[in-house]
C-alpha cells in the first residue's frame, strides 16, 4: 500500500519481486555524465562570469578621478586639478614647453628673443596668437597695453638690467623705441620693426596664454571638471572634486613685497570662466629717498603709474585676454578702466583701489 508520506514505499517495483527485493536505482551512465559535469564546472564559471561583468560596469560608470599636477614654469609655479583616469602631466609639460620656446625672453633660443635679436624669423602660431592679440587690447586700450614697453620696464629695474633710476632724458630717449603700432607681423609671418632697437616683451600676456594652452589640451581630451593655474592667472571649466563650483581667491593688497601672508580680500566663484590679476603692491622697490617706483610703467609718459588702483582682478572668456586687460587697467587707473569697460561687455572685473587710505571695492561681478 502506498503511503504518501513514505517515498520509500512509492518506489515501483516489479510485480513478481516487489515483496523480496531492494529498490532499483538507476546508475548513471557515460551519457548522463556530461550533464553532471556541466553543473559541477559551468556553473561557478558562469557566476563568476556574471559577478566580473558586474564589477566591470560598476567601475565603468564610476566617476573618474582627479588628477593633481605642479611644477616650474616661466619664472613661476604651474597647478592643475582635473578629472581624468589619465595623469597628463608629460603632455602639459610639452605644450608648456612650446609656449616657452615662442614667447620666453629667458630663453635665448626662443622665437621672441630671436625677434628681439634681430634676425629674420619667421614666427609659429603661438606667436602669431599672442601677438595679434596684444594688437587688439592695445587698441581697444589707446596703447595702455604695449608689447613694446620693455626698454622703460628695464630702465626703471624690473628687467633684465639693473642701476640707477633714470633722468627724463634717458626716459625721453627710450620712449622713442616704444610704440605698438611700430611693429607689425608680414604676410610672410616675420616681424618688421620700424627701429632695430625696439624690442619685445609678452611677459604680461604669456601667463595667460600659457594657462589657455593646457586648458586647450585638456578640452582636446574630453575632460569636463579642471581648473589650470600659472602664476595666480586662472582657467576653471565644470566642478571642482567636492563636485561645487569653483572658487578662486583674490589677495588683499599688501604694500610688504616680502611678505608670507596672503589673507583675502574675496573669494569669486567661477563658471567656465578665466581670471588674471594685475597689481603694484607685490612688485614695486623704494628708492633711498623714500621714493616708491611700481613696476607698472605706462608707455605714454615713461614713468611708473601713480593713481589709487592697487589690484585689478579680470574675468575673460579666456586667459590671455584677462591678463592683458588686467595689466592695462593698472596703468589707466580706475576711472580710465571704467571707461574701457563701457566697450567690453564680455569682461567682468573687481578693482580694489585706495581712498584715503582705506581699501575700497568696484566691482561688476555678478
């Protein structure tokens, strides 16, 4: 009799042996045997199969991190931050290398220093850039912004040479070699200087430009999130690795050269934005008469500035423009700069300035 909750009495058995013998079990046979091997082996192969494609997309879609990068350039440091699975320090150092190569009067085999050398060159494409865009600020400027300055910036110590200040002859003589409209690029992409002894110097622009070169390398890569430094001159693009908005400092005017404390006066935050600051409370002497002398020397007079501007920080939509309009608003002074501005609604800019002896704020940063 069949008893449901006994599988051992549900085993069928033959009629004629179903009182005397043993349940018959069927052995397994060489053709059942792969499919006990199958689900042996495939099976932790197929999970683990599984669990690698698992851990494979989950890497996949997480995000990349961020890189940190540094080092020494144009008399300066360079520091980078930006999101790549990728360290490209080699390659920023070899664009930056380029930009040194063109531009660099520290370099003596540069193209500039050739240029200024006086033999006949014909100049690259980071030259060429740079060059026709210190044409463009110098006439948007009427000539506050001048490639051609460097005789009176050497003249007054903050060169390569170094001595007594200079008499108003000397200073009349050496105006006589400055003047942006008396150098031109031929079609032939040579520089043609109307006077042997003019030379030149994009000191105030190559930070910049160096900072929009290795943005450019980092756009060519993809990379969505990095903010480029040379020298405070600034490039962001994206979040920072908080996953914010970037934001960048700006120093408050110290009349100490020497010293260490860098307390600020704001801090702006950017948005696919370029900054460069320009100002004559870091690199200015006083003479022994107690005469201060500011590295900032407009090219019109031949002397250094006098006026209450003491910082003038510019927001571009890239890095060499900023430069080049920061450095030209600190030899036009406050009122001169607004009136610049008035004409440049891509620009955006925060002037810390003196009024009797207090720090005071123009701003047009929203």
């Amino acid at each position: 009799m069949n008893d449901p909750l006994n599988p051992i009495h549900n085993i069928q058995m033959p009629e004629e042996a179903q009182d005397d013998k043993e349940p018959q079990f069927k052995p397994l046979t060489r053709q059942d045997a792969p499919k006990s091997q199958w689900r042996r082996w495939h099976i932790p192969v197929l999970l683990l199969f599984i669990i690698g494609t698992i851990l494979i997309i989950t890497r996949k879609n997480a995000p990349a991190p961020y890189q940190h990068n540094e080092g020494a350039v144009f008399g300066t440091f360079y520091h980078l931050s930006y999101q790549s699975s990728e360290d490209l320090q080699d390659e920023v150092e070899a664009a930056l290398k380029g930009v040194d190569q063109s531009l660099s009067m520290f370099n003596q085999q540069s193209i500039i220093s050739r240029v200024n050398q006086g033999e006949d060159v014909e100049v690259d494409s980071l030259f060429k850039r740079v060059f026709l865009l210190s044409r463009q600020v110098s006439e948007a400027t009427g000539g506050a912004f001048d490639i051609t300055v460097a005789p009176l910036v050497n003249a007054w110590g903050f060169g390569f040479k170094n001595g007594s200040l200079p008499d108003s002859a000397a200073v009349d003589s050496l105006r006589a070699l400055v003047g942006w409209q008396r150098v031109t690029l031929t079609p032939e992409n040579r520089i043609h200087k109307e006077d042997a002894g003019i030379i030149l110097d994009c000191s105030a622009v190559a930070k910049g430009f160096g900072v929009d070169i290795v943005a450019d390398l980092l756009r060519s890569k993809g990379i969505e999130n990095f903010m480029v430094e040379i020298g405070g001159e600034v490039v962001v693009k994206g979040k920072n690795p908080k996953g914010e908005a970037w934001r960048i400092g700006v120093n408050k005017p110290d009349d100490d050269p020497t010293s260490s404390n860098r307390e600020l006066e704001t801090v702006l935050t950017l948005d696919n934005q370029a900054l460069a600051t320009s100002g004559n409370y870091r690199n200015f002497y006083v003479t022994d008469e107690g005469r201060r002398v500011a590295h900032t020397i407009d090219p019109h007079t031949g002397y250094p500035v006098q006026h209450s501007l003491l910082s003038a920080t510019v927001l571009a939509p890239n890095c060499a423009t900023a430069d080049a309009f920061a450095t030209a608003f600190m030899v036009l002074g406050i009122d001169r700069a607004k009136e610049v501005l008035a004409h440049h609604p891509e620009l955006e800019v925060y002037f810390i300035y003196d009024s009797l002896g207090e720090h005071r704020i123009f701003s047009t940063i929203e």
